[in-house]
C-alpha cells in the first residue's frame, strides 16, 4: 500500500520548530491535494498545513498542543485510500528522527542558539535554551523546572512562569563556594521589574492571547536592545493627493482593486534606502550587516486588535503597480490570517501607517533586528507657505509628518536626518503625471 508522510515544512530561516493547534482532519478522512490538514503556530506567525498529495487521512502521529521539529512527519496519508496496518512501524520511524542532536545540526546559524542539551528524559528548544541563558538559568537549575510539554518537555510558558516565581522569591544560599576565577567585570544594572499590579472590585482581566504576548515580549526586546532615537520632518504630499484623486477610479475598474498611498511610500522608502544603505541594515554585536536586499515590512492591524508584519521582497525591483499588488494582496490576507510563514520573514526596514488612524505622527518601536521604522502619519489640510517668482504666498496644502526611529548604536541623527530629507524631497517631487 502506498502512503504519503505530511511533515512539519521549514517555516523561516529562524523557526525550526511549531507546536500543532488544531487537527482539521481526523482519521479517516478523505481529503484533496490542497485541503487545509492542521493549524499551527510559531513564535512567529499561525499557519495551515495544507495536503501535497489526495488520499485518506490514515493516522495523526502527533495530539494538538504538541511541539514538533521542523522536518517531522505529523500524519499519514494513504493514497490508494487504504488503512495502514504497521502502525508500529510508523510509530518507530518517528522516534528514529527524533533525537535532538541530530535535529539541532540543521539549525540555521541565524538562531544564535546554543545547541539543546538532552538530559535523560528531557529534550530543551533553542527557544527555551535562549530564555535560559538571558535569565542566567543553569543547565542544573534548568533541569529542575517542571515541564507541562510533551514528555515533560519545558515549554516557552513553562520557564517564563518559572523565571516569575523567581524574581519573586529570596534566592537560596549557595551549596559550596565557587571556584577561584577571574575578577568579575562591572556589575550590570540592576533587572528593572514590573511593579506588582492588584485588581479592584469591578475589573475585568482578560488574559492575553498568544500572539498578544509575542508582540508584548517583542516589544519590550527591541527597547532592550536598541537605543531609540526618533526624527521627524513634515511633507507637502498635495502632488501625489491630487495624483491618486485622479487615477483611483481608472484603476479600480481597470485593476479590480484600490490603489492607496501606501505603495508610494514604499517605492520612495526603497530609494531612499539604496542611497543610504546603513538604515537597511542590523547590528550583530560589533559588526554591521548592511543588507543587499531591501525587503520592506508593512505593520497590519489585525481585526482582533493584533499586529502583523507581513514583508514585501526586493521592492527596489518592483514597479509602483507591482508593489500596490503585492501592499493590496498580503493585507487582505494578514486580516484573513491566511499568511505563509516566510512572507513575515526577512525584512530589513519597516513602515507603519499611523495615519490610517487618524493620528498625525508617532515614535515607532524597531522591528528587531532591523535598525529603523517608518511611521506615516495623516495627511491634513494646511496653510503653508509657497514660494513663487512673485514672492511668497499662503496657499491650502496637504501635509504631513514622517517619523523615523533608529538604532542609535549605528545611525546618528545626522545619517537619520539625511534618510528623511530624501523621502522628503522623493515624495514632494512626485510627477503628478505619472502613468500606472
């Protein structure tokens, strides 16, 4: 009988593991080469496995909540339609893929993460080795704490709880002295904790959900980790106003979708970067790594009051035309969470849209490990003053605020200052003619 292994597909250069949310499919099912199979969810985005093959749904090798590595099968299609007798036989081959020094070897190097040390009984993700290390947690601490996961495994949840508990209690004394060693460098800053926070009569707590937690965390990483300087410099757009006032409803009927003014900016941040290519840059220790390509994330607002960040690639290759369908295409899809995981994946710069709110300008966090973020804010009617050769004059004009906010280990106010003033100059110099 032939069958067919679905296995757990690579999802971006850093995710090498993602835990099974839901099955969509049980045993027994038929389904078609495409039909969705299983949600899953990284640290970076939740997806669906869609099925490569058509076939009967013949075993699930792994329950909902469990973590699997990337490369492991997770169920078995038959594809005569058949059930499959050696059930034992599939069960073995996953336990023959399963040993952990093994799966680590094809860890990209990207993920900067000790390889997982397997104690009897216990398997640790590089997620966790990495939340262990910041935390100072050794690999004897480390074995202590209780794992809910599979097989005991210590998940995500597991050591940031216990790393809570922690800070909250006095620490044990020492069991023996440690060994003589180098005197210690300076002492490093004292932790900063959150205050302890009580509900009153009447308050609602509402837990966050998962993904509220990785933008929470991840937030609270880049302020750790960059610097934050914010720059800020105002636009007359009144020429790209008039431009889109006059080809949006050509384009909509001609296209079938809407153009906004999201893909001139994108088309002017792309320029800008190529000409100042060390804010399309990050920062690994005390190298810099100026990027070839420019890869522009868009922050999305989800309808769940989430935050998204689907990326377009090499946009300094695309026509306006082809960003505005690549800006119309991932948003439709953010807000349907009908995302792949590789389209959040390798972005070197970020725009925001504060504008779409209504609010006239921002300071923007960084998207790590990008060393910048664009945020836009809304186009207003103003009184400005025009030059003409008859002197200046006092005219109604569409303006607004660019606010740029950079890693100011590597970029300094004057190289920060310089990147606005050319997205200044690309955009007020917009043809109003321009063809699309």
């Amino acid at each position: 009988m032939a069958t067919f292994e679905i296995v757990m597909p690579k999802m971006g250069e850093s995710v090498i593991e993602a835990t099974i949310t839901k099955w969509l499919k049980q045993p027994g099912d038929m389904v078609s080469e495409d039909d969705p199979i299983v949600e899953i969810a990284t640290d970076k985005v939740d997806s669906e496995i869609p099925s490569p093959v058509e076939g009967k749904l013949v075993k699930l090798l792994y329950k909902e909540g469990d973590v699997v590595a990337v490369g492991l099968p997770i169920a078995v299609i038959s594809l005569d339609g058949e059930e499959v007798v050696t059930q034992e036989t599939v069960s073995v081959a996953v336990e023959e893929k399963v040993p952990g020094t093994e799966l680590l070897a094809e860890a990209p190097a990207e993920c900067n993460a000790p390889a997982p040390v397997s104690t009897p009984g216990r398997f640790y993700s590089p997620l966790v080795k990495n939340i262990a290390k910041a935390e100072n947690i050794s690999q004897q601490e480390l074995d202590t704490i209780p794992g809910s996961g599979k097989d005991g495994r210590v998940t995500k949840e597991d050591i940031l709880n216990y790393i809570h508990n922690r800070t909250q209690q006095p620490k044990a004394a020492p069991v023996a002295a440690p060994a003589p060693q180098a005197p210690a460098p300076a002492k490093a800053a004292a932790k900063v904790e959150a205050p302890k926070v009580y509900s009153e009569a009447g308050d609602q707590i509402v837990e966050m959900d998962r993904m509220r937690r990785i933008i929470a965390d991840h937030m609270v990483m880049s302020k750790q980790v960059s610097p934050h300087v914010t720059s800020f410099i105002d636009v007359d757009v009144t020429n790209i106003v008039n431009w889109r006032n006059k080809v949006k409803d050509s384009f909509q009927k001609r296209e079938g979708e809407k153009i906004t003014f999201t893909p001139i900016f994108f088309e002017a941040a792309a320029k800008a970067l190529k000409e100042f290519p060390q804010i399309n840059a990050s920062v690994d220790g005390y190298n810099i790594i100026l990027r070839k390509n420019i890869n522009i994330g868009m922050a999305t607002a989800l309808p769940n009051g989430n935050l998204i960040v689907p990326v377009i690639k090499n946009v300094d290759e695309k026509s306006l035309l082809g960003i505005t369908k690549a800006v119309n295409d991932l948003a439709n899809r953010a807000r349907a969470n009908k995302l792949q995981p590789d389209e959040i994946q390798g972005g070197t710069f970020t725009i925001t849209n504060f504008g779409s709110f209504d609010s006239i300008t921002g300071t923007p966090i960084i998207n790590q490990p990008q060393v910048a973020i664009l945020a836009v804010g809304a186009i207003r009617k103003q009184p400005a003053v025009i030059e003409t050769e008859y002197g200046d004059v006092i005219a109604i004009r569409h303006i607004m605020i660019l606010a740029l906010a950079y890693d100011h280990r590597i970029v300094d106010g004057a190289l920060g200052g310089m990147y606005l003033k050319k997205m200044k100059q690309l955009l007020e110099g917009f043809n109003p003619d321009r063809e699309i």
